[in-house]
C-alpha cells in the first residue's frame, strides 16, 4: 500500500509541492472492513499523518537547492541553529559481563500526573546516533515530547560517549547488541509492570533493528521508532564519500570518532593500532582500521554487511515505524527497503521529500517544534496508550498469561 500525504500552494511559477510523505506498508486481510497492518492504524491515531498544515521548512520553495542539496542544507541548519532544552539527568552506571560499563541518563518524571505510580509509569528507551549521547539537541527534544506525556526516559550512551570511563578495550557497533540486551534486561527488571518502547536515531536506529530482529518476540519491548536510519552501509558509505558530503559530514563525524579513541587511548591502544586509527580521514577508513579489528570481522565490508538492517526486517515482531527522508545525505533513497516493508504488517515507513538526516525542520522557522519531534511523539503515546489494539493491527498475538 502506498499512501502520498501533500500540501501544494501557488507561486509565480505554478503550484509548489512543499511536502509530501510516502508511508508504505502491506495492506493485510480485510479484518471486519479494516485493513490490517500497521500504517492504517497509524493513519487513524497519529494527527501528524493527516494534518493539512504539514509544510517541511526549505529557506526557498523555488530554489533549486531542494532538490540538488536541500537534505544537506536542513541538516547542516539543524545541526546550528536547533534549541538544546534544558533536561536535567539522574546518571546510573552498569556493569558489563566483560567488565565495562554503560553510561546510562534517566528522566525519571516523577512529576508526572498521568502516571504517578513509578512501578507502571511507560519507559522510552532512547539510542543516539553516532557520536551522540544525552547531551545532543535531537536527544532532548525527544525527552520533551515523552515526560509531558508523562513517560520516563532512559538515554543508553553508547561506551565511552557518555563521560564514563572505558573499563575495557570495547566500545560499540551497529551490529553488536549485547550492551543494548543488558541495558533492556537492567531496564525491565527495575520496572518490570512498566513497558518499554526503543527509539533509535541513525547509527541507535541501526542498532536497535538490529536488536529487534535478534531478539524477535523476547525484545522486551512493546514497540520501536526510528529517524533517518541507514538502511544500509555501505551505500550509505559511498554517499558520505561525495565530495561534498564529506566535507560538511563525514571529516566532521570522523574527527568525532578519532576525538573519542583518542579520549581513551590507553585502554585501546592495547588491541589497535591507533597512531594509524587516528589517520583515518572518512568514517569507512575509521571503522576499517577501528571498529572492524574490534569487533571480530574480517572485513570493513562484512561489518557494514553485517550492521546493516534492510535485510533483517522480516525477522522482527513489534510494531516499529520508521522516518527517512528522500534528500538524506546519510542515507541514500535506492537503499530504503521499500518492497520488504511492503511484505510487512508490523513495519510502517513514513519518507518525506526533504528533511535531511535527523532533521525534518517543520514551517519557517528553524528552530520550533520539528515534523520528527511530533510524529514521535504521537507514535509513542498511540503505542504505551493503545498496547492491544496496535498488536492486533500489526498481527501479533497476546502472550498468554503465565
């Protein structure tokens, strides 16, 4: 099934499309004349689907650069001139079975009126992107739109991005799960009446489909949500290798990820190389050198083979809706899975024109609420507020009572 969401106005050259949406999702069998799949569901709930004043900002409606660079152009103003919120955080550290430690950052909302009681309060697990952690404005904003709906909040930071010391020679990847298995297990046994939805931006998305379909139906989760995931690495590579890609992104990111080695370099320097890590001028040549030899693989391209979610999809079993956009400098359109999303009730995809990566600027001012920020928001409280209803639609049966 594919539904066009659109909003044209007029302009001196003709009607102007500002935004457009394409979800696509499977229609299932007719179920007492509603289709079943997630995406009906979604489209019945969520207003943000629906809404006739959706316009995705663009400094230009006419300037050629929304088709040519517009994804890099909401990216790069994003990245500038989006507000960081204050959220103030209650820091926990577990241990690993390896020895390490995981940065863990709560919003407990204790405050909350619509879940006063901690035991049952919902939970939104969120996973940053690739050099983020709780710190980063995308992370706060998503905070924002859980604890006023009165949920709490727990940011996983992957290893050694979260101000914590690096116990062991171990940081992370888009395909190791293990720390993000402890963190689900930490989590539910602290509050285990209370559900759980992961949300995962970029590399976090990567790593919690990845969780999701390893885990299947023992995810521990009620549902997923992810924003601007690259569906696949190594395409997603040789875009971040254009020329002018890297320059904006990728020498950026990677400066980044040689910032964090060098951060812990006695610990690391153990098992790498890392006067030669530290060469390494685009993120491949860092996880070819890096995260590659770390991790086990024999190859940078058996890594991205490996981390990459586009073929993994059939094997997860909670409702999980996803948000790319076609301009994504991050994540190239021909790698989204569109014709596995199709095949799959419980997944929905919703692909803007523009919105860049981890952007998605809504009207004309840049730094107000975003078209991600509210999709999120609805999506979570139409999860943890409708849990039945939204297996039922997607074809998940009840566990049975133990």
């Amino acid at each position: 099934m594919e539904i066009i969401l659109g909003l044209s106005f007029q302009t001196s050259h003709g009607p102007h499309l500002l935004h457009y949406g394409r979800t696509i999702l499977s229609v299932g069998p007719k179920v007492s004349g509603q289709s079943l799949g997630l995406l009906p569901w979604c489209l019945a709930r969520l207003s943000v689907l629906s809404s006739t004043s959706t316009v995705l900002w663009c400094p230009s409606p006419s300037s050629p650069l929304l088709g040519a660079g517009g994804g890099r152009i909401q990216t790069l103003v994003c990245a500038i001139l989006k507000s960081k919120p204050t959220v103030c955080y209650r820091n926990e550290l577990i241990r690993t079975v390896d020895g390490g430690q995981i940065s863990l950052d709560w919003v407990d909302n204790r405050d909350s009126v619509e879940y006063p009681e901690s035991s049952i309060r919902p939970t939104v697990l969120i996973l940053p992107g690739l050099t983020g952690n709780s710190k980063v404005s995308y992370v706060r904003h998503a905070i924002n739109q859980a604890t006023r709906r009165g949920y709490r909040v727990v940011v996983f930071n992957n290893r050694g991005l979260g101000g914590e010391e690096l116990l062991t020679p171990v940081t992370y990847c888009a395909a190791n799960t293990s720390d993000l298995e402890r963190v689900v297990l930490h989590v539910n046994g602290l509050y285990p009446l209370a559900p759980v939805l992961g949300a995962g931006v970029s590399l976090g998305g990567m790593l919690l489909l990845n969780y999701l379909a390893r885990k299947r139906t023992e995810s521990g989760m009620v549902a997923g949500f992810t924003i601007s995931v690259p569906w696949n690495a190594l395409k997603s590579a040789a875009s971040m290798e254009e020329p002018l890609n890297w320059l904006l992104f990728n020498k950026y990111l990677t400066n980044g990820l040689c910032q964090a080695v060098t951060r812990h370099r006695k610990v690391l320097e153990k098992v790498v190389d890392i006067d030669h890590v530290l060469k390494a001028q685009t993120i491949r040549e860092f996880d070819e050198r890096f995260t590659s030899l770390l991790f086990g693989y024999k190859s940078c391209s058996d890594y991205y083979h490996d981390a990459s979610p586009d073929h993994k999809l059939p094997n997860t079993a909670v409702p999980i809706m996803c948000l790319n956009a076609a301009d994504d400098p991050f994540s190239p359109k021909g790698a989204f899975p569109l014709t596995t999303i199709q095949s799959l009730p419980n997944v929905a995809m919703l692909l803007t024109a523009h919105g860049g990566h981890i952007a998605f600027l809504q009207g004309f001012f840049p730094r107000g609420e975003s078209y991600m920020e509210r999709l999120f928001g609805q999506f979570v409280q139409a999860a943890f507020e409708h849990p039945k209803d939204i297996k039922k639609a997607c074809g998940i049966k009840e566990k049975p009572s133990s």
